[in-house]
C-alpha cells in the first residue's frame, strides 16, 4: 500500500510503501477511493491535538470497498461500499457508552488520530464503524459527508428548532449544513472571514439570505449559531448575535483561546455548548437525511500525492466547499 505519512509534529506529510495491511478479529481492510480533507487533519498536523503517537496516516471522511474481512466479521461483505468516519472504536463499557454517549467514551480510537486513516490507498476499520453506504451517488461526493456532514448534523440537532440560524465559517461543514437547514425550512445567515466574497457568494448560492464578514451582524438577531471555524473570538461575536434564550454551539475539536468578555452577552439565558465527536445513530440519522434534503456537496478532487498542497489551501482559505484525495 501507499499513504502519505506524518512523520513528525509539524513535518510535511512523506509518501511511503508499506506492506498491505491485515485486518484482525472484527475488523476489515478498505481500499479506499476518495478521501476528504478536513480541518482537523490540520490540528493533527499542526500538533494542535494531544497525545498523537508518530507516524501516524492522517484522513477520516473515507470512502472504498472492503477488501478482506477479519475474523467474525458478519455485518460486511468483500466488495462492499463503506464510510468510515472519525470515531473508530468505542470501549462500550465506561459510562457514557453505557449512557448512550459513546461520543464521549473514555477509551476511545479515531481515525487518521489515534489509529490510521485514509490518505492511504487501504486502511484498517473496526467493523462495527463503518457505515453501508450503497451504490448510489459518487464517492468523491460522498466523502465530505463523513465527517463534514457528520459533525454538522450533531451541531445542527444541537441548535434547536431555530428559524435564524447564523453559520460561522463557511467551508466543507458549512456549506453541507446550510442545505440541510434550508430544506427544513430555516433561514441560514453566513459569515466568512473578511472580504471572503467568494465563499459569501457560495453562501447566497445555497440560499443564505444573508451573508457577510464575522465581525458583522445581520439586522435581526440569531434564534442559534453554529461555529465551523476555530477562532475563539468568533465566540463573544455569535454571542452578540444571538437573541435572549439563543444558544452559540462550538462544533470545532479544537479551537483557538476564547477571549473574554462581558457577561452580559451571556445573560439573559443565551446558552454556550461545545459538540464533541459523534455517535454511529448520528451517523445513521445522517445518512437517512442526506437524500431527502437534496445535499450537493461542492467538491474539488486531488491526487493522495497533493496532500500537502490541499492541506496548505485549507489553511490559508483557498478552497471553497471541501477537498478530496484520491489514491
């Protein structure tokens, strides 16, 4: 196999050959077809995340076909179509996976983190986290949706019924969310970084009825917002967007240092959360609601040996929607 290694904190990833990988008991190999990038292969990259064990293959929105079974395996066939998303194996024993809450699990792996993930021609999953996706639609377009999507469906859920709901960074899980949102029927405000006109155009192209820079607010206040990007100071920014009893909903694995503020944007019952990871009904519920609500993703396709390049447009905006490797 081949995959684009990260060697070191820091270090650009390398291309490597490696032997092919075996899968063990309950788990299969996946040759893998398209990969997304998303902005928390940057943290891992960048060594934003603790405790990442070097080398390690980056890349967790992965599409492919299942190539060789481990033992026990009876819920996948060779030659299926799966998805295999961030979080790739749960103790099923703590606490929180006894409460339901196995997004929170003690003993958790994730993919392209703390186990192997696919900027790789094969990878390795635990059966029982890799979603069926069946035959329709296309696997480029379908990669960003497992974890881009993912997430964004967690945080979208989390929002409420909200009928104004603000979207803070308009990349891969924006631009997925505002086409779920407007499909139920929500009026969807963008925000970008300043001067962004491309993606604030992109915005109003899925029918965002206002777009604008971060540090703008629309003329109405917000039921919800939604923060993509990891910039703490868009915090007290949503904060101020947002009505009485509105709730601002951090959907980022990792974000910069929240500033402080006032308490007083607080007040008045406004609700700050944080999403952490997924559970696999997320994945489910998700999967169900994609084709109903219609959802394009705006995709750009590129080599597993672009890595690098995809990953420096991804920090420095230079995509609009979400990026794909293809081994």
């Amino acid at each position: 196999m081949r995959a684009m290694v990260l060697p070191a904190p820091g270090a650009p990833l390398q291309m490597q050959e490696r032997a092919d990988p075996v899968p063990g008991e309950g788990q299969i190999r996946v040759k893998v077809s398209a990969c997304g990038v998303c902005r928390t292969d940057l943290h891992v990259v960048d060594a934003e995340l603790p405790d990442i064990k070097y080398p390690v293959i980056p890349g967790h929105e992965i599409v492919g076909r299942v190539d060789l079974l481990g033992g026990n395996v009876t819920t996948h066939r060779v030659g299926d179509r799966v998805g295999i998303p961030w979080l790739g194996y749960t103790c099923g024993v703590c606490r929180f996976c006894k409460d339901g809450m196995e997004n929170l699990c003690d003993r958790p792996l994730f993919t392209g983190y703390t186990r192997d993930g696919g900027f790789a021609t094969h990878t390795i999953a635990d059966s029982r986290y890799a979603f069926p996706l069946g035959e329709d639609g296309d696997d480029v377009s379908i990669a960003p949706l497992l974890c881009a999507g993912l997430i964004g469906w967690r945080s979208l859920v989390m929002a409420g019924d909200a009928a104004r709901l603000g979207i803070y960074g308009f990349g891969a899980a924006g631009h997925i969310v505002a086409q779920i949102a407007r499909w139920q029927g929500r009026s969807v405000y963008a925000f970008t970084r300043s001067g962004d006109v491309a993606a604030q155009d992109f915005a109003r192209r899925l029918g965002a009825v206002w777009a604008g820079a971060s540090d703008q607010r629309p003329e109405v206040p917000l039921d919800a917002a939604i923060i993509y990007a990891p910039a703490g100071e868009l915090v007290p920014a949503a904060l101020r967007a947002v009505r009485k009893g509105g709730r601002v909903v951090c959907a980022g694995i990792h974000m910069s240092d929240i500033p402080s503020f006032p308490y007083n944007l607080l007040w008045e019952e406004r609700q700050l959360v944080s999403v952490a990871n997924l559970t696999r009904q997320d994945g489910l519920d998700f999967l169900k609601v994609a084709p109903r609500a219609g959802i394009r993703t705006q995709t750009t396709a590129f080599p597993l040996a672009e890595a690098n390049d995809v990953l420096k447009k991804l920090r420095t905006g230079q995509l609009l929607g979400a990026a794909v490797l293809k081994p």
